[in-house]
C-alpha cells in the first residue's frame, strides 16, 4: 500500500514539474533585437537618409559628438551616494542616455567600439547591483538603489534597456547570462515585487515603473514581465500600462496631474507604446481607448503658451515643448498618424529621434510638408469619465503675442495638486501677466535639499492663497486636506468659443469651502473699440453666513499707479498659516465704492485692473518671501482684494492691456444678479457703456432672465454682449 501510494506521489510530482517547465518556456519569447523603438530596418533607413535631410543630420551629428567624447573619458559608474544635483546621481543619469546614445550609433554603424562601451558599463553596474542597498539619502516609502528615488531607477532603466537590446545579439551569450542574472532580472524585481506600492499605483510613478520593467520584459523575452506591466502585479487589470492609461487621462487627453507632468509622464506612455506595438500590435496601444495616447500628445501641446508649459500644481516654470519628452511624443505620434500639424512643432524642437519615425519627420520637414499647428480656444475635461471639471483655454488667436486666458476648475492633481479650484492665469505679448507660482524646489541642487520639493512647496505653493482665486476665511480650500480635495472637483458650467469677440468659460463648487457657493465666470472680449483683447473676471460668492472673502491677483511686473490712496505699512506677514505667513504686507488702501484701477508695467507694456469696490472693499499690496530665512521662494508682488465681512459678494474686475497712453476701460460694474443671471456694466473711457450678460447655469432651453434699467432682460444661451442701449429686453 505504502509502495503504490508512494509512486503515485511520484508520478504527481513528475506531473507538476512537467507543467511547471511548461510554464516558464511558454513566459519565454524568442525575440527579434533590437526591437523596443530602434529596429534593425530603422536604423538602416537611417544610415541610408543621412546626408537627405538636414534635420536628421543635425539630430545624429549631435547624438553621436557626445557619445565619441563619452568614449574617450574614463568610464564611471560610482557606488551610489548622493541624493538629486550630487555626482553619483548626476553621473547615473549620464550613463544611462550615453549608453542609450551609444546603442543608436552602434546599429547605424556596426562599430563595435559603441557595443563594448555599452557592454562594459552593463558590465560594472551588473558587478555593483547585487551587493547595493536602498539609496542611502532615500526619504520617502518609494526608495531606490541608484538614486534617491525608485522613479529615477526606473527611468535608468527605460534608456539602459534599450541600449542592450541594440547590442544584445552582438554579446556572447556569457554576457547576456550575466547581466540578465545579475543586473536586468534583480532590477525589474526591485521595481516590480519589491516595489509594489510604487508598480501598480496610478500616478507618474507607476507609469515609468510599469513602462521599465514591461520594455525590459520584451527584450528578455519574457512574457511574465510583459503581463505584469501591462495588467499589474496581480495581472487583474487593477495596476498596468492599460490602468495607466484608464485611470490617469480623461476623454480629452488630459493628464489629471496638470500640464507639467503630463509632459513629463508622456514619455514613458510613447515609449512603452511604441515597444507594445512592436511587439503585440494586436493591443494596438496608440488607438487604444478612442486613441487617448495621440489626444494626450495632442492636448500636451495645447497646454502651452509661447512653448511653455502652464506652470499649474507643481510645476517647474521654464519647461517647453522642445523638451526630451514632446521629442518623443510628436515623432511617434506623427509616425502613427502622420498628423501634419506636428511637424512645425518638430520644426520648432529642432531635432528629431533616432528611428524610423524621426526619419520619416525629417523627411517630410524637408519636402515642406508642415502645416502651422492650431493652437486654439478650447474646453479639456478631466476626470477618467470626463466629469472632474477641467481647463478652459480662451486664446484670441494664435500669433506668438495672443492673449490667453486660462481658467483651472479642474480636480486637485493626486499628490502634485494644489488647493486653487477656481483660479485663473492670463498671458499676454508672449509673457506671463497673472501668474501660477508652480512649485517650490531647485531641480538638481544639491544644496537646496538634494533637488527635492522644499517645506515652502506645502506651506506656500499648495495652499490657495499662493493662486489667482478666492480664499475664504484664511483657510486653504478643503482644509489643505488632500483626501477630501481628491473626492471632489468643480462643476463645468458651460464653456463658449465659437464667437472670437466674446469667449466665456464657467465653472462653480460648493464644496471647497463648508457652506460657500462658489462661481467663477470668465470672459475673453475683443471689442472694436478696444486696441486689446480685456479679461472679464466674475466671481460669485453666496453664503447664509459672514465670511472674509480675499482674492489675490500675483501680477507680474512693477507697480505703476492707483486711481485711490496707498498707506504703507510696518511690512508685517499677512497672517500665521496657510500660505499667509508668506505674504509681506508693503502697503494698504480703502479705496471706497467705485471703480479702482491699479495699473503696473511688464517689460514694454502696461496693465490696469479695474474692479468694482463697495463700501468695505479693502485692497492689500503685498510681496511674496516672508518667513523664508532659507529664501526659498521668489519675491514677486501681488494685490488681494478683501471683503471683510459678507454673507454674499461678487467681484468683478477687468484686466486690460494697454500703451502708457492709459486704459480705455473707465469703469466696470456689477449691475444686476439673478437666479438665472448676471449683467456686468464696462464704460470705455470714450463714454460708450458696454453690457455682459451671463447665464449663471448650464445651458437650458429655458433663456436667462435680470432686471436691468427697469426692464427685464431675457436672453438665451451662455452670454450676450453689447451696447447698454440695445439690450435684449423683454416684449
């Protein structure tokens, strides 16, 4: 009995071990090399092109100058140290995009000398790895070897993983054993199992994460590896690329940490992509969910001025569209859709990518097939089903000087949001007029906290008060809380482009602030009897109870002059907490009830804000940088319009670009208010009196309706303008 049992145990085992075996050759792909973005026919056309078009000469010569200097230097790869901006971090980095740039020339070549370059540097890193701990400067939960952070590693990995696969079939398989076993294998289960916070979370992070392992996956041929970053540790679609992509966009294309990140997190989204449809077209990444990954390229571009980037939640001013990342993006794009367009942002980048896609926007670059991009006027949802409210971009057209007007009503950003429902920017000739502070951090700066965010990124730049919107009450919008701020974004009331004289975006929230209605209105006007396009600013505020309302405008420039009487102060912070500690009071005014102008001079040119006082309207001029020993944050002026006590108010004010000559908006006024409406009143320094009339909900087939002159004023539709005298009244 003991006998029979024992070789039917046997034979079980044998079973097991059989299947197992089959199971791990079946995670195994035997695979073509290279293949993640660089193909072998990609980089013959792209030894054949050279000397046909000018931009991917350029784009090569540069590519390969500093992969032969890099040749020539002794090679490095340091035991990992430093923290952001030190040299064990800065010189990682180096590595990683030589040995990228190395494996491109190599293919173009066949000059071995860029393969053994490669191979020794792999060769180092394999020989360290093993014995590495967590990165001895780590100070968040999201920990890594090579750098500070595990995001860095997995970006290492991104470029490194394609630079093996360019020399991977040169390799003897010695070398391949080795560096798969000690280096790539222990690599991805660092950024995957033992990293799974990090791996299947649906933020920036996990982008890169799953975007490193999943290339490296492909290379190796291992399927396992792939499904892991396609569907998550747990291959239940709850993490992944395709998570990723479901979770992190809305309709539109818009990334729900904000313009800058968005640039930043479409370069794993292209890359992973690009390899995902190398090597399993039958997902067809890029026109996957209504081909969100080219609307995202498409919608990145747009959340721009001058090139760049709005700077909203935390984002570093100075990034632009000729960016790495957009690199990447638009040559993809363009080689999946052969969208036109995107060649003059290429144009405009000045070089191109090293694959088959950068060869074929080179070459259409030099047939002159380019067509201007359109930059427009447009509503982007955000929100995974589109019903997290959103951006509204009010362009007057699309000339380098155009003035835009940005409205953000959309929700907080995850951990890189702000608490600013409701705020607004406005540019003009090409520069910043009301500004978006961004973050607080010096990427790279080893003496400003390794190159990470700074204390200042929480106690000034995420707080509302560092925004163009209303604070109520000293207090941050939800508290400062980010767990409430996340479960609720502002409505979208309507958004209306279609008339270039008038263009208006609405948006409101009652829950930001316990008990507040809060409603913003804002209208681009280009008026005939204006020399420049004015921002029309409403916002409403309606409560049962008494609250302090202040509405901040961090103007760009040098104050110029006010129509009422400023009285300096002994420069004392405007409060204790949440952001005001920040704020230096430099001067004060009353200027009672009335149009006040306060005008300031931006390089050549001149802007009056114009805004309807009443009786108790205060106005505080103030400076940013106080309670900053460590000098932080950049000392830039600002006003705040305050309504000390009120249950109800609406402030209303206009933004007006103009010659020294002086502006031609006398006055602005709110006139009348309405369940259904609002009528603001504009009188031109000619004399004429302009009238705005704006729903104060969605669109209806119900019309609008205020009483105005003694009439009643009906109207259909999101606004009305025009002259006073020729209102839409009643019969």
């Amino acid at each position: 009995m003991n006998l029979k049992y024992s070789i039917k145990l046997f034979c079980i085992c044998c079973l097991l071990l059989w299947q197992q075996g089959l199971a791990q050759k079946s995670s195994k792909v035997k695979t073509a090399h290279p293949s993640l973005l660089l193909t072998e026919q990609g980089a013959r056309q792209i030894k054949e092109s050279l000397g046909r078009y000018p931009l991917l000469d350029q784009s090569y010569a540069q590519l390969k100058k500093e992969v032969d200097k890099a040749l020539k230097a002794k090679m490095d790869v340091p035991f990992p140290r430093d923290p952001a901006g030190g040299h064990t971090h800065k010189q990682h980095q180096k590595n990683y995009k030589t040995m990228q740039a190395a494996g491109i020339v190599y293919q173009v070549t066949k000059d071995e000398r860029y393969a053994r370059y490669i191979r020794d540097m792999l060769l180092a890193y394999a020989k360290i790895y093993p014995i590495l701990p967590l990165h001895p400067e780590a100070t968040s939960k999201t920990p890594g070897k090579l750098f500070w952070q595990s995001l860095n590693d997995c970006v290492w990995l991104v470029h490194t993983i394609q630079a093996y696969d360019c020399i991977y079939t040169w390799l003897s398989p010695e070398d391949r054993n080795t560096l798969n076993k000690q280096l790539f294998y222990p690599m991805t289960k660092f950024l995957s199992e033992e990293s799974a916070y990090s791996f299947n979370r649906i933020h920036n992070h996990g982008t890169w994460a799953v975007a490193a392992v999943g290339m490296t996956g492909y290379v190796l041929g291992d399927q396992e590896l792939v499904q892991k970053s396609l569907y998550g540790l747990g291959k239940d679609g709850k993490g992944g690329f395709f998570a990723q992509l479901d979770q992190l966009f809305s309709p539109d294309g818009y990334y729900t940490e904000g313009p800058y990140y968005q640039r930043y997190a479409m370069m794993p989204f292209v890359l992973f992509g690009k390899a995902i449809a190398q090597h399993q077209p039958k997902y067809q990444p890029f026109a996957y969910r209504d081909s969100v990954l080219v609307k995202a390229v498409q919608t990145t571009l747009q959340l721009t001025y001058n090139d760049d980037f709005f700077p909203m939640n935390d984002a570093i001013k100075g990034e632009n569209l000729t960016t790495e990342e957009l690199v990447y993006a638009v040559d993809l794009v363009y080689g999946y859709t052969g969208q036109p367009e995107l060649l003059s942002i290429a144009n405009m980048q000045q070089r191109v990518i090293l694959t088959a896609e950068g060869v074929a926007v080179a070459a259409a670059l030099s047939k002159g097939e380019a067509v201007p991009f359109n930059w427009r006027s447009m509503a982007v949802r955000d929100g995974a089903q589109g019903n997290d409210g959103g951006i509204g971009i009010l362009r007057s057209g699309a000339a380098p000087e155009h003035t835009c007007a940005v409205f953000k009503y959309s929700a907080h950003g995850l951990s890189h949001g702000h608490y600013d429902k409701l705020s607004i920017l406005l540019y003009d000739k090409g520069q910043e007029v009301l500004q978006d502070y961004g973050a607080v951090r010096f990427v790279n700066v080893l003496e400003k906290n390794g190159g990470r965010y700074l204390a200042e990124n929480k106690t000034w730049a995420h707080q509302t008060v560092a925004h163009n919107t209303v604070v109520v009450d000293g207090q941050s919008h939800f508290g400062g809380d980010i767990k409430r701020s996340e479960e609720s974004a502002p409505q979208a009331l309507y958004f209306n482009s279609e008339n270039a004289a008038v263009q208006v975006s609405a948006a409101t929230t009652a829950d930001a602030v316990p008990g507040v209605k809060m409603s913003r209105y804002v209208a681009l006007i280009q008026d005939t009897q204006l020399q420049e396009p004015v921002l029309l600013d409403v916002f409403d505020l309606a409560s049962d109870t008494e609250h302090q309302y202040d509405l901040p405008y961090y103007y760009l420039g040098e104050l110029a002059a006010t129509n009422f009487e400023r009285k300096a102060t002994n420069e004392t912070t405007l409060g204790k907490d949440n952001g005001y500690e920040h704020l230096l009071l430099q001067a004060e005014a009353k200027p009672g009830k009335g149009s006040a102008q306060i005008t300031w001079q931006n390089k050549k040119q001149f802007y009056t804000l114009t805004t309807a006082a009443i009786d108790k309207t205060q106005i505080l001029f103030t400076q940013i940088g106080a309670t900053d020993p460590d000098q932080n944050l950049r000392h830039e002026p600002g006003l705040m319009l305050r309504v000390p006590h009120a249950k109800q108010h609406t402030f209303v004010s206009v933004v007006e670009p103009h010659a020294k000559a002086g502006t031609q908006v006398a006055a602005v006024e709110l006139l009348s208010k309405s369940t259904t409406g609002i009528a603001v009143g504009l009188r031109l320094a000619s004399g004429e009196e302009r009238v705005l009339l704006l729903a104060t909900g969605p669109v209806s087939a119900e019309p609008c309706e205020v009483n105005l002159d003694g009439k009643q004023v009906r109207w259909q539709g999101t606004h009305w303008y025009g002259l006073r005298g020729e209102l839409p009244v009643r019969l």
